[in-house]
C-alpha cells in the first residue's frame, strides 16, 4: 500500500474523536456526516480493528480507537511543526530560548558562550534558569537542559547529545599540603579532612574511587565541610581548609596557576556524564539548531 493511502481517513477520523460525533466533524471538515462515517468505516475495515463505540446515543473510542488516536495526533503535530521548520528557516533565528543549567557549569562554562551568541543573534531573547535539580523540560517549558548526570537513556519524545563525562581528581592547595603532609594513598588520604560536595537532597557527595577491574565504586567519608555550591567548595580548599574531589572542568585555572595542586593521579576517575537534552520537536527550528551548535563547544574530555 503507498503512503499516501494510509493517510487516508485520518482526518475524518481525528476529527470525530475530538468533536464527539460524525455530524460535529462533519461541518468541521465541511463534509457530509455520511462522507466522513463511510470514510471512518473505510478505515476501520483497512485497519482490521474497530475505532468507535456507536450507540443510538453516543460515539466513544474504543481501546484500540484510543490508542491509534495518540499516535495520529503525534504524527500531524509533527507534520505541523515540520512546516513551520521549513518556514522558519527562511529567517533568521529569533523568538524566546529557554535553558536549564546547573548551577556552578553553568556560571562557569555556559555563560562564556552565551554573550558572544546573544550578540551574533540580536532577535533571539534568552531565558536562563540556574538548578542543580532535575527539570523536566516539558513541565517548565524549557528549550535545551544542559544535564550533569540523569538517566542513561532517554524517552522518544526526548533529544539529547553525549558531550562527555566529567574527570574527577582529588585536589588541595600547595600551603595545605605544606602543613599537613601530601597523602601518598588512599589510607593516608582518609586522614585528612575532606571538603564534600553537599547536594539538592541534603546528602553529601561519596568520593568516588577506582577498582583494580577498572570499575568505580563510591565511598562516603566524614567531612569537615559540605557545601552545596561547587565554586564555594573550591574557595574552601584553595584557602587551605581541607581536600576534595572535583570535576577538572571546575577548577583547571587554579590548578594551571599553582593555586591547587592533584593528588594521588594514579586514582583520577571518570564522573557524571554532560548531555544536552531538548524537545525532539524543536531540534529543526532555527533558534535551537543554532544554540545547540554553539553548546557544541561544551564538550569535556
């Protein structure tokens, strides 16, 4: 069967499911009611499965009606949303864009790309939510979430791209390690205080830690401080106040100017990984093509 029959009917039938009876649909479609009930009973019998319940009284979708209705009205939405794709990318990109990011990546790695695409991109107006929480990107209308962690897989209705995981390496500042002693394994490093990441749900970030296997497992240790903001846990212990375990993308100009220093190298691990994850709906509309490009440059070794 070609692909224009099976289009056939659909119309007609979304229609009737969405007014509540054929004649509704009918001046709907200005249509007779008999030309839209013979085109839904056409349907019917090519799909082999009845669509509507009909009594003298009312028309009800069945199971099976209910089911092929959704996946219609996903289907024309998409071919809505794919004309206005061809329409817009006549213009140039503009309208509202709406980000999600954490925190302290975001402060610190998303912000320095954003001025330079708001300025080659005067017509698009930008609406950037800080959270280290999960958001939910059709709940709070958001265009493109920058996520650190989440799930590993995604729905279908979702997009996303990979753009690396975080490097995890312990750390302290050069007069720290002075003072007490520069840990040469993991025992001595149980020794010194730790300065931990304290996160949205009140619990404070395990080190994560190597096995022989090439595995990580996670380890909680007492700590002397939990902060729950990664620039402050920095502050902390570049002012000498203990170790921690970061993400090098946070702290790699401190540790190019000799303010932190590694420790124990031999146990760098990988952490959470980095996406960005948008409505596959909008991945075409010239706003989000250009600003996902441009978050292209976000990626961590």
């Amino acid at each position: 069967m070609q692909s224009q029959d099976r289009l056939k009917g659909i119309s007609p039938f979304v229609a009737t499911a969405e007014h509540g009876s054929f004649t509704a649909a009918a001046a709907y479609l200005h249509l007779t009611p008999s030309a839209v009930s013979k085109s839904i009973a056409r349907l019917e019998a090519r799909l082999g499965s009845l669509l509507f319940e009909r009594t003298t009284r009312s028309l009800t979708l069945t199971d099976a009606g209910q089911a092929f209705y959704e996946t219609c009205t996903r289907v024309l939405n998409e071919l809505l949303e794919a004309e206005s794709v061809l329409a817009a990318q006549r213009t140039m990109p503009s309208g509202r864009l709406r980000i999600a990011v954490p925190h302290t990546f975001g402060r610190m790695r998303v912000m320095p790309l954003l001025t330079p695409f708001c300025q080659q991109n005067p017509d698009i107006q930008l609406n950037l939510a800080f959270s280290d929480r999960f958001v939910d990107v059709f709940e709070e209308g958001v265009d493109i979430a920058i996520r650190i962690g989440g799930p590993t897989a995604y729905p279908p209705s979702l997009a996303w791209r990979y753009l690396g995981d975080e490097q995890l390496i312990f750390c302290a500042a050069p007069h720290y390690l002075a003072q007490h002693g520069t840990p040469q394994d993991l025992d001595a490093l149980n020794e010194h205080r730790a300065i931990v990441y304290d996160r949205v749900d009140g619990s404070a970030s395990p080190w994560r830690l190597p096995l022989p296997d090439g595995r990580t497992v996670t380890r909680n240790v007492s700590h002397r401080m939990a902060l729950g903001d990664g620039e402050a846990q920095m502050m902390a212990v570049s002012a000498g106040l203990g170790v921690a375990q970061m993400a090098t993308w946070m702290i790699e100009k401190e540790l190019q100017r000799g303010e932190l220093v590694q420790i124990l190298p031999e146990v760098a691990v990988s952490g959470l990984p980095l996406c960005l994850v948008w409505p596959r709906r909008k991945q075409l509309t010239p706003k989000v093509n250009a600003l996902l490009n441009t978050l292209e440059a976000l990626r961590i070794a």
